[in-house]
C-alpha cells in the first residue's frame, strides 16, 4: 500500500530569525554536553550532599569518603570539560588574571616646572608602520580668564543681528545669550553676565528700530563706555576677498591719538581686555593672521579687520567693519557718576530734525523766489498812452446787408454709393471660399 507523498512548503527564515535560531541550538547543544557529563561524574563517584554540590569552605582532606570522592569527580569532570572545549578558553582566563593581578607601571616622577619628556620616536619602517603622536605645540597653560559676553535687546534688524554674529565668530572667548526686555533696567545686565561667568560685556541696544547703540562694560566694577554705531557692514555683506583661520588670535592697532588723550586712553585698554583672544584659550588657534584696527578719524573710532598675508606681510581687509561714535564714559557698570562726555556728539533724532529743517529751508526758499518773480511780472507792465497814428493804415471791410431767410431751406437728395453692394458681394464670395477650401 502506497501512501501518497504530500509536499509541504516551508517559508525562508529571515536573517534575524536565523542568527537566533543558531544561538538558541548552540546553547542547547552545550547545556546536554554539561549536563551529560555531570550524571556521568555522579554515577561514578557519586554525590556527597543532598543538593549534589559540596561545601567551598571545607577541605579535602577533612571530607568523608563520599565527600572525597565527589571532590575528585569534580576535578574530573573539569578536566574533561576541558578536554571538550579545548584549552583556547583557559588560556585567555588565565591570561587575564595575570594581567589583572600584576601591579600597574606609575609613571615617573618629573620636577614641578620642567617639562614633560618627548616620547622616542619611532624608525621609520615599511607602509602600515605606527607611528608616534608629536607632542602638543604649547605646554603653557590658560590663566587670562577674559570671558565676554554678546547679546542685544529686542527690537534689532537682521543686519544689527548679522553684526553680532560675526563678532562672535571672530572672538573664540565670547559667550551669547537671549534677548533683554526693553522694559527691563540695564543694572540687570550685571547679573547676566555674574550667572554666564562672564567679566566683560558687549550690549548692543536698540531704539526706533532705526538707531543702534553699544555698549561695552567691565562688569560688575565698571567703567563703561556708551557708542552710537554707524555705517554697519557685516561679513556676508561686504564679500571682501581676505580670510582667516576661525578661532585664531588677533593684533590690535591702535592709532597714535589713543596715547594722547586720557578718555582714549581709557577706551584702548578697555578695547584690549575685550577683543584680545587670551593666550592658550580652550577654544582658540595658536597661529596670529589677523589684526584688528581702531583709527580715529573725524572724532570717531573706526574698526576694521584685516587678513595678514604671509608672502609680503600686506593686508587684505576681511570684515565686518562698522565705525562708533562715542556718547559718555561712565565710572560704574551701565551707569554711575559721567566720566567724559563727548561735545561733538549729536543725537540722531537731532540730525534727523536739522534735515528735516534744511529740507523745509529749500522749499520756502523755492515759495519766495517764485513770489518775488511774480510781482517783478506784475510791476514790469507800464502804461503805453495810444498812438493816434496807429489806424491810419487800417481799411475797413465792407460790411454785408443783413438777410433773414423765412422760408426753410430745400433738402439735398440722398446719393446712394453705387459700388458698395459691389464690395458686400465681393465679401460673401471670399467667405465662401474660405470654407470650400477649409472643407
């Protein structure tokens, strides 16, 4: 009798299911070895405990008979597991726990101010040879712990906010932070900066959404200096041709009158605290390859950054570039007892009013020039008495009887054109014609 075979389609095991299937039999196959060779070690020797396991405190010696012969079925039973699985995984164990048990190399001792020792350099072998790490360009260590912080208030355009980006990129020890209220007083700013751990303090200051002023501060002891900023021109903006490395350390050029006048004077080494990078900063260059310039000109200060150019020293001027006019110099923080105050300063809504007024000034102006040559019109005409011997010359026309007509006049008989039926004639032929041939 013959059974019929039926064919049973079995679906392909996914790549996961495969991987955990395989671990699954592995682990099952190891388990029936154990335990396969632990009946085998208690049916020889037999067991010494009801739990089939002896106590790891006693001694071999010390054991019954029982005892002892399970102790060295145990012993058996290692060697033979390790004749099963081999000696790979003893002899990394054991390589482990000498490492583990070894004491640890400690480094050498050096003096306090010496330094470090350079590593021996390796011989320069074949391709794929490893090769040893130099040491570090400086060993000196950050103590200038100059952090400044750069933020604004509400209110400010996209170019003001352009600006202060930039400066920020520029400045590797510059730290930014939201937006200030403009209800809030601007002693709050002390606070910022002591919650950011910032002692230096850039503020740019808005009003009218128009007018844009900086503030730069010593926090929280002072002084404090107030700019209107004017002419702004930011990186993106100026598309200048020079570059330089992010993060690295800049020059400070000051001009000759900064050395002078006391408020200058002031101003330069307030300058130099803020847009000086500190030596070995976390996050700064070791490599010089710009240079930031204060030039006063025209009783502001004008900034320019400028890229150093390595073959002949020239300079290439990168941005942003921006020019401030300074208001006051105060002794505290954003406020406190006048210092200095600048008397060729003029407010912008004091400049916005003197155009205004230059521009009515020409309009009236223009309004009496044209009054004044309307009365030299009028007082041009003279009175010219009449010639008596103008109308000698004049012959005058005949003069034409005066006719009433009072019968209405005939009509003219209508005159038909005689070639405009021609021309319709001629109009409907061509439309006929157009659709024989479009048929």
């Amino acid at each position: 009798m013959h059974l019929a075979s039926s064919t049973v389609t079995l679906r392909p095991l996914t790549v996961a299911k495969q991987v955990a299937w395989s671990w699954k039999w592995t682990a099952l196959r190891r388990l029936e070895r154990w335990r396969a060779l632990s009946r085998l070690a208690d049916s020889t020797y037999g067991s010494p405990l009801p739990g089939g396991r002896a106590e790891s405190g006693m001694a071999t010696a010390a054991l019954p008979g029982g005892s002892r012969k399970w102790e060295e079925g145990r012993k058996g039973r290692r060697a033979e597991a390790e004749e099963v699985w081999g000696r790979r995984g003893a002899d990394k164990m054991a390589a482990a726990k000498r490492k583990r048990d070894a004491p640890a190399a400690r480094p050498k001792k050096r003096a306090k101010g010496a330094p470090s020792a350079p590593e021996p350099d390796t011989e320069p072998g074949p391709a794929g040879a490893e090769y040893s790490i130099p040491p570090p360009v400086s060993q000196g260590k950050w103590k200038n712990k100059e952090r400044v912080l750069i933020f604004s208030s509400r209110g400010i355009n996209f170019r003001t906010r352009h600006l202060m980006q930039d400066l920020r990129t520029l400045m590797p020890h510059s730290k930014a932070d939201t937006k200030m209220d403009r209800k809030d007083q601007l002693f709050v700013i002390n606070e910022v900066c002591e919650m950011k751990n910032c002692n230096k303090c850039i503020f740019f200051e808005a009003k009218k959404k128009q007018d844009l002023y900086m503030w730069l501060s010593n926090t929280p002891q002072g002084p404090s200096a107030k700019f209107l900023v004017q002419n702004v021109h930011t990186l993106a903006e100026l598309k200048m041709t020079g570059n330089c490395l992010r993060g690295s350390r800049p020059l400070l050029s000051f001009d000759p009158t900064f050395d002078k006048e006391p408020h200058y004077a002031l101003l330069k080494e307030l300058f130099i605290q803020i847009f000086s990078t500190p030596q070995y900063h976390p996050k700064s260059q070791p490599f010089v390859d710009h240079v930031f310039t204060f030039t006063i000109t025209d009783e502001r200060i004008w900034f320019r950054n400028y890229q150093i150019i390595e073959e002949d020293a020239s300079l290439v001027e990168i941005g942003p570039r921006f020019v401030l006019n300074l208001i006051k110099i105060f002794q505290g923080s954003f406020g406190g007892p006048t210092l200095y105050e600048n008397p060729h300063y003029q407010s912008p809504n004091m400049h916005r009013r003197l155009i205004r007024l230059s521009v009515a000034a020409k309009f009236r102006e223009k309004q009496q020039v044209k009054e004044v040559q309307k009365i030299k019109k009028k007082g041009s005409k003279a009175l010219i008495e009449e010639d008596p011997t103008e109308v000698v010359f004049e012959t005058p026309a005949e003069e034409k009887p005066v006719e009433i007509q009072l019968v209405k006049p005939e009509s003219k008989p209508i005159v038909k054109d005689k070639k405009k039926p021609r021309k319709i004639q001629r109009k409907k032929q061509k439309k006929l014609f157009r659709t024989e041939a479009s048929a």
